[in-house]
C-alpha cells in the first residue's frame, strides 16, 4: 500500500479547521494543523508535507506571507488557499501568490476533498515526470556518456550544437562496440525531437530481401508473406529519429531507395503507389571504412555524401585513458543493482583492465562485468578470476604490434582473435544455446552461425566425436 498523503492544514478558527482535519482524515489522509503562518513554517523545516491548506486572514502571519516564504525557496509545495471573499480579484491574488488552487469560505467538504485530491495527482503526475526525465536524461543524456578523457570531452563538444539541430544528418563511425547507438540517442534526446519515437535498426540483422519491407513498409499482398499492410520504420519514426546501425551492410538496390525517401522526404511503401511525407532526422552507424566501399562501388557515392553532412569519429576504448575504470565501476554498480549483488573487483583487477587492449571495446567491458557478476562469489574478484579466453589476447596484441602487417590488417586480426574468444567464451557458458546467446551478444542467430562457421568453431558433440 502507498504511504498516505501529509497535509499541513493553517487555520486560526477552530470552527473551520476542525471539520476539515476529521474530513480529510476520514479519505485517508494524515492531516496536521497549525494556527498561524510562524506555526507552520516550523512545522515545514522539521517536515515533509505533501500539501498545505492555508487560511490568507491569520494572525503573526497571514496566510500570503506563508505562501510567499514556501515559493521564495523555490519549493514546488501544492498550496490551497482558503479565502473568503468569493471574487475573481482575491482568487486571481492567490494565483500570483503562487497558489495552486483556492477553496471559498465557508468551505464544502466535498469540494475540499475533490481539490485535494486533484492537487496532489498533479504533484504526484509531476514527479514522475521529472524522475523519467532524469531517468532519460542519464541514460540517453550527454551525461550519461561515461567518461572525462580528453577524446571524450572532446566528443561531448562535437555532438552538443549537432544535437540542437532539428535536421542534419550525422554518420558515426569508429570500431564495433565504441556506442554508437548510445550517442544516437543522446544527440536525440538533447535534440528538439526528443519527445518523438527514436527508431534504431541495425541493418546488418535484416535479411536482405526484407530489409525494404522494414524501412519502408508493404501493402497486402505485396509478396507472399504479406498479409496485412505493414507500416515501415521510417513511418514509425516520423516526427523523431530514425537510427540505421551498420548502415554499410545495406544492398545497393535498396540504398537508392533511402536517397529518395531522404531527399523527397516521403517513402511508398512496397506493393504500394502512394507516397506518404515522413519528417525524421536521420543517423547513420558504419565500423567499416564507407569512403573505401564508395572506391569499391559497394556503396553509394551520392548516399554517403547526403548521411555524412556531419561526421563523428567515436574512439576506441584503449584511446581513453581512464575510463576503463570509471567504465568498470559504472557497469559493475548497475549490474549489482540489477541482479542483487554486492560483487567488488579487487585493485588488482581494475589494472588489469585498465593494461588490456579491449579489441571489443565498450561492449566488451560491459559483457565481461557482467559475466563477472553472474559468476562472482563472496569474495573480492582478482585477475586469476577473469576469463583466459579473453585476457590470452593480449599476448597476440604484441605479436600484432611487432607484425610487419599495415595498421588496417594488423586492427582486423586483433579484432578477429578478440571475436573468436568472445564468441566462444558466450557458446560455453550458454551450453552452446545458439537462440540464448545470439540475443545476449547482440546478433542474429544467422550471423552467429556465420561466425561459429568464420571460426571454425565446434561444440561439445563434435569435440567428443
């Protein structure tokens, strides 16, 4: 059950205050009473109350002065005064006191008890209000960008005038696992959309010959499996921000068909003769080099050109010095809060995180605390508790430093050596789960088997065969 409401009711007439102490106390309130303006104001600095109903014609201190001493903290109190004079003037001059709502003398009990109650809906409504907005805002909100390297704040300066900016387009690009969907809704939601869907879409997990079908919707009957009409991505998305992860898988067939709907501002759905204007503001997300597949001919020139308006270069993990631990201790807090635990990672442990390499970055960190936590028991966790798998790899990062490999070729095989373990290591502790772990590392079960195929890797049966 609900903690029940606290009003502080000031009245210096008893005849008027007592019938509304026991009212409000019968509706399930907890009502305290004062006799004047001084009275109440001690009983505000000692309290927590959830509304105050106050006289405005009282000794010592009037009921005005009280509402004005509340306001001039910069409290947000529910205040309802009562008056006697039933005129627009004196109502109007509780308003600009800052009441909330006036009651005329002689008061009617049901219309203090609807008043009330109202009142304190509106509060309640309110607060909840402001806790989803903080909740967004450290979630989505720059600040809820962990980290205060110099690439960081450096980030944080690029990405705020961009997100004041109700239309342009911003391509993100940097290494798998940097977050770039984090930083597509921060721009979002410090943006003037923020209050519009924001639509993600990682393209790379769309079946090719589908991929047109979520972006721009069908019509009954367009294909075989089209039985009901299907709106697209884009439409859901209209008025806010449609975010297109790994934007470089997309076929060439259906990137001519996104430049249409971003210049005309309008797509037709598949099977469909009608166009339909959408508003959106678009974010795009490539870890591959896109200027390499425009040389290549496997992307669009002219796409690139209308996504790329502005660029954000998000950094690798190993880039910034000193977030790793801030990252580890942000990740380790949420996941203790979530899974109610109280796991600590020993100093040891946080410098053997801040010496790896992070060929997954952010992404890593996160899964690996995770893991951490799950399997964590009483004791402080120490480096000899991390997994091999993972940490092995740094012993390939010096064969690859010293390889006489050119920087891209030398990043893909610490990125693939990092794969394979992370890859295996989730197989492992999934029972080999193919549904369980492609959902919990964030990829289509066909692209799992791809990469269980790209690897080489085998499971229990065909270890014991």
């Amino acid at each position: 059950m609900s903690k029940r409401p606290k009003i502080l009711l000031v009245d210096d007439e008893a005849q008027i205050r007592r019938p509304i102490e026991l009212h409000l106390n019968r509706c399930g309130y907890r009502v305290h009473s004062c006799t004047n303006g001084e009275a109440a104001l001690e009983r505000l600095d000692a309290e927590k109350f959830d509304l105050v109903i106050t006289d405005i014609k009282m000794p010592k201190m009037s009921g005005s002065e009280l509402l004005q001493q509340i306001r001039v903290g910069g409290s947000d109190l529910p205040v309802i005064v009562l008056t006697a004079f039933a005129t627009v003037e004196s109502a109007v001059e509780a308003m600009k006191l800052g009441a909330d709502d006036y009651i005329c003398k002689p008061p009617q009990l049901g219309e203090i008890e609807i008043k009330v109650r109202q009142a304190i809906e509106r509060r309640s409504l309110a607060a909840e209000n402001k806790r989803l907005k903080t909740e967004l805002d450290r979630r989505f909100g720059f600040g809820g960008i962990i980290g205060e390297s110099a690439v960081m704040r450096e980030l944080h300066e690029k990405i705020a005038p961009l997100a004041r900016d109700r239309d342009i387009s911003v391509l993100l690009t940097g290494e798998s696992g940097t977050g770039k969907e984090l930083v597509a809704q921060a721009i979002h939601q410090n943006g003037p959309r923020s209050g519009k869907p924001f639509i993600a879409v990682n393209c790379a997990a769309l079946p090719d010959n589908l991929i047109e079908s979520e972006l721009f919707g069908h019509e009954k009957g367009a294909f075989t499996d089209a039985s009901v009409r299907k709106q697209g991505l884009f439409e859901a998305a209209d008025g806010g921000t449609l975010f297109l992860d790994e934007i470089s898988s997309m076929p060439l067939p259906v990137q001519a068909k996104l430049l249409r709907a971003i210049e005309e501002r309008e797509v037709r759905k598949v099977g469909g003769t009608v166009s339909s204007k959408v508003d959106i503001r678009l974010i795009c997300a490539s870890n591959a080099d896109l200027p390499d597949l425009v040389e290549s001919g496997s992307f669009r020139s002219d796409l690139f050109y209308r996504i790329a308006v502005a660029t954000v270069d998000l950094p690798p993990l190993r880039d910034r010095e000193g977030d790793v631990k801030r990252l580890a201790l942000h990740f380790l807090e949420a996941q203790n809060a979530a899974k109610g635990k109280q796991v600590e990672l020993a100093p040891e442990t946080l410098r053997a995180f801040e010496e790896h390499s992070w060929p997954g970055n952010v992404r890593e960190l996160e899964n690996l605390v995770e893991l951490i936590v799950v399997t964590a028991g009483e004791d402080p966790v120490g480096p000899d508790d991390l997994p091999k798998s993972v940490f092995a790899l740094d012993s390939n990062n010096e064969a690859a430093v010293h390889s006489n490999s050119d920087l891209k070729e030398a990043r893909g095989m610490l990125v693939a050596d990092f794969e394979k373990a992370f890859i295996k290591d989730h197989l492992q502790k999934n029972r080999w789960n193919i549904s369980k772990t492609a959902d919990e590392i964030g990829i289509s079960r066909p692209a799992l088997h791809s990469k269980i195929k790209e690897y080489g890797l085998s499971g229990p049966e065909s270890e014991n065969a």
